[in-house]
C-alpha cells in the first residue's frame, strides 16, 4: 500500500486507464498480443490479470505506478531486482517480463496533451494461489508467515546488493513503521469519536517507548506490507478438518524500505488479526515462526504490543484521510477499516501485559513442540 517517498500520502495521481488502452500498452511495450483482461483492485497503482496469445497462454500482472512513485525509478528498479533476487533464492516472487528494449521497465505516457502523467509500467509473472484474507487461518499457516518473514528480510539484508540500494532509506515514507508520529498530520480525518482517541494515545506511547529505542533494534531491509491481500497460499494436504497450506506467493513489493526485523513480525501480526476469529491469539503463532529463524531480542519483544498497535493507526488513518480524495475508492481503501478499528479497541481494553502473556506463551509452547 505504497504512497509515495515522502510523508504526503495520496498526493499523486492513480493511473486510470481501461481496458483496451492496457492491452494496447501490452502489445506496444512488451510486444506480445492479449486475449483476456481484467482490473485488478488496487490502492494508488493500477494492476491488471491478463492473459497473452502466446504458447501455454501465459499468465501476468500488468502494473502501472502512480505518477509520484514514477518519479523514482532507482527506487521501483531496487524494488523489482529484489524480487528478481527472492525468486532465484527460492522465495515465491513474481519476476519481470523484459520489455521490447530489453529493460525491466518503461517509463510510459498516460494520455496526451502537454498535462498528461508518466508512469512507470512493467509486466510481471502471475503468482497462483488464494489470498490469505479469502481462507481460515490456522496455527499452521501463522507459523509459516511468521518463518517467511524472517527467512525473506534475512537473505534481503545479508545477500542483496545493488548499486541503488541506498534509496530504500526512505525516512519520510509514511507506511515505514517508524513514521507513525507523522501520523498526526492526517488525524483530522477520523474526526472526534473514541476512535481518535485510541489512536492519539497509540501515537503518544511510540513516541515515548519505541522512537527513544529504535537504535537498540536490528536493522534490515523489509518488505513492510505481508497483508491478507499480499500473501498467496495453496493447500498442501486436502483435510478439510485440518488443511495445511504452504505460501504460493508473495505480492506487491512497493512499499520495501529499510527498517527494522521486528518492524517485519508487528505488520505480519497486525494484518493476520485483520479476518481472524480470535484475533488476539494469532500474534503467538506468527511470533513462533519468526523466532525459529530471528528469536527477538529483549527490547524488540518490550516494543512488539506498540508495533502492532502503530501499524493498526497507520492503516486506519491513511485510509480515512485517502477515502477523503478518493471516496469512489473508498471500499477498497477502507478493507481494513472493517475489523480493525475493532481489534485496535480490544488490545486496548485487555491490555498491553495480558496481550504480551498470551503471545509469548503461544510462541514458547513451539520451543517445546516445533511443528514439522
């Protein structure tokens, strides 16, 4: 859910185009003809499902960026050789069909006229699977999110290099975690409800308890959006009392960015509690995961219940004040919205301590039983 490099979120222009003028940008930039098309949701880029005329009737995303991430292309090449990097290492990435220049990507026009905005568009392969928001989630395929998101930001920080790297710093981003302070510019949008008034507290405790001890985290290179939306899976067994399910893909790249590996577990853990049932539980079983490749460290376990609780007020609060500029988006801008206002007010009413017990007993159980 990327806005931008800099902490205006939503300043810029979604692409808007339909779907002939996408087929046409297909044939034209990637030289290859298409049979089938469909939008695909988005929050500020523009993606597209399509199939080509070609041998086993291959299947891609076409994804357009939004005018202002445009202006980055160091930042969107980084990005994109990441997951280049990922594939090769084994990690369910899309990878990018080359243009007709050979290039991984093109700077194109989204109209005509002096006015008209440049967006960068590249075509990438289509990842199989079943978003995690659309399936039950179990202990299982927690556990296996939380190992992914150690597993990928271990190899990203220890082994990928590229001369631009140096533009994933992007400390202004408003979605990098470390950037829920700059929350306060855009709280006007929640108005005055009880609401506002949880998200003003979450926003004072980062300020006091987690700003002062960023130095003291390991730092890393995140992917910094596993949501619901943005993780694939398929089944691996088909017991339908106990389905276990193994990660098909990894979506949406845009919003990596230098951070923190705990920064990683608290955005896995707040977006695996958007659909769940018992939403406080699943904070333990994704903490297993994680700590069977990265165990934390004191001090990042102390800031974990905060992290979770920014993250929550960075999506409700960039949601309300982008469904504002964008209200005939507002239903996909607001997915999150649905349940989370209400698991942000049920960690705030249990408590930090009773929430922190209840997942770091969860994740000490696995130390004694690990799962297969």
């Amino acid at each position: 859910m990327s806005s931008g490099n800099d902490c205006q979120p939503q300043n810029l222009t979604k692409p808007a185009l339909g779907e002939r003028e996408a087929a046409e940008l297909v044939d034209r930039v990637f030289g290859l003809k298409v049979s089938w098309i469909r939008s695909l949701p988005s929050y500020d880029d523009q993606n597209f499902h399509v199939r080509v005329s070609a041998e086993g009737a291959d299947e891609y995303v076409l994804k357009i960026t939004n005018s202002e991430d445009s202006q980055q292309p160091d930042l969107i090449e980084v990005q994109t050789q990441a997951m280049m990097f990922l594939s090769a290492e084994g990690f369910p990435s899309a990878t990018p069909y080359l243009t007709k220049d050979g290039n991984i990507m093109s700077l194109e026009s989204g109209g005509t006229g002096p006015g008209s905005k440049k967006y960068m568009v590249r075509l990438l392969t289509y990842l199989p699977g079943t978003p995690v928001a659309k399936i039950t989630t179990n202990a299982q395929i927690l556990y296996e999110i939380g190992r992914l998101a150690a597993s990928m930001d271990k190899v990203l920080s220890e082994k990928f290099q590229h001369p631009s790297v140096k533009s994933l710093h992007r400390d202004q981003f408003i979605w990098n975690l470390a950037n829920v302070p700059l929350l306060d510019q855009y709280i006007y949008a929640l108005g005055q409800n009880k609401y506002r008034v949880v998200v003003e507290q979450v926003i004072e405790q980062f300020k006091g308890k987690v700003i002062p001890k960023l130095s003291s985290f390991r730092a890393c290179i995140n992917h910094g959006d596993l949501n619901d939306h943005n993780i694939l899976v398929d089944f691996s067994s088909a017991s339908l009392e106990n389905p276990q399910y193994r990660v098909s893909g990894i979506l949406d790249f845009s919003d990596m960015s230098y951070g923190y590996y705990v920064f990683e577990v608290a955005i896995a853990i707040m977006y695996m509690m958007i659909e769940s049932p018992d939403p406080l539980s699943v904070g333990g079983h994704v903490l297993a995961g994680f700590e069977s490749i990265l165990p934390l460290m004191a001090e990042e376990r102390g800031a974990l219940f905060l992290l979770v609780s920014g993250r929550f007020a960075q999506s409700l609060v960039i949601a309300a004040h982008t469904a504002l500029l964008y209200p005939e988006n507002k239903e996909y801008l607001t997915i999150t919205s649905k349940t989370g206002w209400k698991h942000l007010m049920t960690m705030f009413e249990v408590g930090q301590e009773a929430v922190e017990k209840m997942w770091f007993e969860t994740a000490q159980a696995y130390t004694h039983h690990a799962p297969a």
